[in-house]
C-alpha cells in the first residue's frame, strides 16, 4: 500500500497507515464519468467543508506548501480542488490539471498489468522467473559485506524466485541508495545499477542484468524487501509482449481509458505542467536540488521505462484508473482489466504482515478497524466489506481506493525530506470519510 518521501521514510509510513477499514454506504450509483473541455474545473462538495479547513491548517502551519486533492463516491468526482503553492517562490499556485511524478505509484498500474497476463495464462503466479530470463538461474544470497573495500560474499540461492514473489516483494531485490541501505547503496552505485528515476538511454533488460549479477537481500519467500522488483515485473512484460512497457501500457490502458497527460516521459508541449519538488529548509518551502535522481526527470529521456517508479500523472488521470480498479474492470462501459484479475488483489500473505502492514500483489492493504468514525451514514461491516488499498510515491503523491464503498482519494504533492507529513494520508482520510 503507499509511496512517496525517501524510502526509509516510506517504511515508517507503513506502520502509520495500519489503519484502513472500509465502510458501507447505502447509495450505489452507476457511473458518472466527469466529461467536457472543463474536466480540470474545481469541484467542491458542502460535504466536506471540513477538508478545506484540514488542507488549510497544514499549509498555515507550513508542514506542506500545498496540494491538489481528488476525491471520488460512487464513480462521482465530488471533491477536486488545488490549494497552496507549486513554486513558493515564485508565487506559482497548484492547479487542477498540473502533472506530478508519482514514482512508486506506478507499481499499481505494472502490476495490474502483470496480473491481466496471469489470467490470460501467459505466465503462472507461482512460475519460476527464470523460466522466461535465464539469468535467473544462479542468483547468490548476500552473506558477508566489507565497507572499507566495499567487497562481499555470497551464498546461492535455494529457492527459485516467482513472480508471486516479485508482486509481493519477498523476492530479495530491495533498493539501495533509494531507501537508504548502505550496503546495498554501496554495491548498486558500484555496479552503476539504476535504481529509480533516469533521463539516460539505457534499457530495461540491460539494467537488470546489471541487477541480476549482485546479491539477493535474503532467501526469495523468506522476508519483504521493498524494492527493484517491479522493474523486472516490467520487464516480464516487454519479453511476454513483444513490445516496450510505454507501448503496451498506452495500448492497453492510458489510451482506452483517455488518460492524456500520463507519461513516462513528458512532451514539449505539457513539460510547463510539471510541478516541481520542494523541500522546507530552515522554516522556507525551496525548490529542492538532488545529486540522487535527474533533475530533468521526465522532461528529458526517451528508453528507461521504469515500471516500478517512472510515471507521472494528474490527480484526474490516476483518479479515473482508480473508478477503474473499483468498478473490476470496467471504464465507461468497457472491459480495460479483466475481471478475474480482482480474484487475487485482494489477497496478502501472512509473511508481508511481520512489519505492521500488509503488502498485497499490487499495493498496500489493510483490514484493520484503526479509523475514529463519527458518522451516523456509515456503517462498519467487519465480516463483508473491510478493507482499504492505499500506497504512496517518492515525491509524496497518495491514493486510497475502497473497492466495496466505491469512495478512492487522490493526494498530489511533490516534497521530499517532509518529515512532518508521516500523518497525513491517515488525517485526511479520516476526514473524507467522517463527512461522506
């Protein structure tokens, strides 16, 4: 589930977002799909007056600069507003249709991907990967790390690595400068392995066999390392469709689905829409200059299709693919994910649950009962309809979609190092909720 500050950050995000319970509302609409030249126009709810003061507390207290938050019931957009400030700066404000980096949210979207071709038997959930990339065979375990030299050693692997396994990120492929692992910062940036966001020509299936000649962080099955593994999902994907993943997902989602301004990497004529990433340095919102990822990502680049963190999107794009999700399937009447796809995301092992959270097959999940719900037109169904998909990116862009209510909530920010926004999804989704 989530995704969205340094990854380090995002762990502890984790044990936060314990806490998501669906509800039951009564009224059930077919779809109302926001149409017309005005799609990005603001729409408030008197409903949820009480969001507008929640957003506006947060940005008089400078924990964040701004947002634009989308809301969804019953496939209705009822809430779609953008408040603070892009570029503090500049003066620049939030609009309805700017375009964010939603890195780790792209994990979704891979890995619904993935699934389609599960259930149109092209690849089994519990088939060796090696089976379709031969390097697979000889993957080694980390055993020793040297930091004064920066050498290791290794064990074999015992166990084959599934794609159930990359789903659920119990393969052993973590990240390493991205999440703050020494170690495996230390053996990646070595090896020149990319971990996330590129502006260069590379590919993907070059990179990962960069990936694919170091160690494991453990034995495949046998623990949840957040990671590289949508990357090689990703890759899956080109080798069982002949095509690159920008290809397939244009012709398999974005462009069925209408979703124009959702990109790996931006054209000329949308790059002014792309909100840039701020950081608070000593109480003052700045624009944030990183040595870690390229500052020209997605502007410039045209090849590395990262699956597990490239795309970048408007709230209303990802809103829509979210209708979708929650509708199994279905978009405007037509079939774009097949319905047996919604068999098995809804599922999580046992395993993925040590830390304090769930981790399904494409996002994060939760059943717990961890919400203070005060509204006489909700009810809680412990035993029917309780659970919540949510997950977060790197640049602290959120979403929460409840597939029994019909009710998704988009949140677009781009702030790194915000260590005041840990409670923020949870906040506002409790307010959303409260005032349905």
């Amino acid at each position: 589930m989530v995704y969205i500050l340094k990854l380090n950050k995002l762990i502890s995000i984790y044990y936060i977002l314990n806490l998501f319970l669906p509800i039951i509302f009564t009224n059930c609409n077919k779809p109302d799909f926001d149409k017309g030249k005005d799609k990005f126009k603001e729409v408030h709810s008197n409903k949820l007056l009480e969001l507008d003061e929640f957003i506006n507390h947060k940005i008089s207290e400078n924990l964040i600069p701004g947002a634009v938050i989308l809301v969804s019931s019953n496939n209705k957009i009822i809430h779609h507003k953008s408040y603070g400030y892009q570029n503090l700066n500049k003066k620049i404000k939030f609009k309805n249709d700017d375009i964010f980096r939603i890195a780790s949210m792209t994990k979704i979207i891979t890995s619904i991907a993935i699934l389609e071709m599960v259930v149109k038997e092209k690849i089994n959930l519990n088939e060796p990967i090696q089976n379709f990339i031969p390097e697979f065979k000889n993957l080694d375990v980390l055993d020793t790390f040297n930091p004064k030299d920066t050498t290791f050693t290794t064990i074999p692997a015992q166990k084959k690595v599934t794609l159930k396994h990359l789903l659920n990120h119990t393969a052993g492929f973590g990240y390493g400068k991205a999440d703050n692992h020494s170690i495996f910062s230390n053996i990646y940036q070595k090896n020149k392995v990319v971990e996330l966001f590129s502006s260069n020509d590379i590919l993907l299936g070059d990179n990962l066999k960069k990936l694919l000649s170091l160690p494991l962080h453990h034995e495949p099955g046998d623990g949840f390392s957040y990671g590289m593994s949508t990357e090689i999902i990703a890759y899956l994907i080109e080798i069982l469709s002949g095509k690159d993943l920008n290809d397939y997902l244009n012709e398999k989602i974005f462009t069925p689905m209408g979703m124009n301004d959702t990109y790996f990497y931006l054209p000329e004529s949308k790059s002014e829409r792309l909100v840039p990433v701020q950081t608070n340095l000593d109480g003052f919102w700045k624009i944030y200059e990183s040595d870690f990822y390229d500052i020209d990502y997605p502007i410039n680049g045209s090849t590395f299709f990262s699956g597990g963190a490239g795309l970048s999107t408007t709230a209303l794009d990802f809103s829509e693919f979210l209708k979708m999700l929650i509708n199994n399937g279905i978009y405007k009447g037509e079939r774009i994910v097949d319905e047996k796809v919604f068999d098995l995301i809804y599922n999580y092992d046992e395993l993925n649950s040590k830390e304090g959270f769930k981790y399904g097959l494409v996002s994060g999940i939760e059943q717990l009962n961890f919400f203070k719900i005060d509204n006489p037109n909700v009810t809680i169904d412990e035993n029917n309809c309780n659970l919540l998909m949510y997950w977060t990116g790197y640049f602290d862009t959120q979403f929460v979609f409840d597939p029994c209510n019909k009710i998704s909530i988009v949140v677009m920010k781009q702030l790194q190092d915000n260590e005041h926004d840990e409670l923020f999804l949870k906040e506002l989704t409790e307010v959303v909720y409260n005032n349905l």
